[in-house]
C-alpha cells in the first residue's frame, strides 16, 4: 500500500473498536480489512459497513471484491 489515508472511518469520527461494535464484528476483523489481511467474505458486510460511514457499498470495493485498504486508522 503505497499512500495512508484516514478514509471514511476517520472522516466519521469513528475508531476501529466503535466500527466493529456498530457493526456487529469484531475489532480484529475490522483491524484484518483495513489492513488488507482479509477482506468480507459476506458482501452483507459491505453494504452494512457502507451504511455506517455513510458510503456507497461499491466505494468499499475494488475490481477485486477487495476492502479498500484507504480506511485504515
């Protein structure tokens, strides 16, 4: 990963734990997305993070079906 950005996470206001908690995953979890170990595996996830950070759901993917590693703390 070549530039950090905050992303829309940050933009929110929101920490890893607060994200993990509103939705509903855990803080590891959030923590392997943002950090590009793992990515949702559940496309529900998408939607539900997207809702949270008031985003498009598509925002949050690539052409890979891959968490955007932009919203790391």
């Amino acid at each position: 990963m070549a530039d950090y950005n905050p992303g829309p996470r940050q933009e929110n206001g929101l920490t890893q734990a607060e994200l993990a908690e509103k939705a509903g995953i855990s803080l590891r979890t959030i923590s392997c997305y943002e950090s590009g170990s793992t990515y949702p595996k559940n496309r529900n996830i998408y939607k539900t993070l997207a809702d949270i950070l008031s985003e498009d759901a598509n925002y949050l993917r690539n052409e890979g079906d891959e968490f955007i590693t932009s919203a790391r703390q």
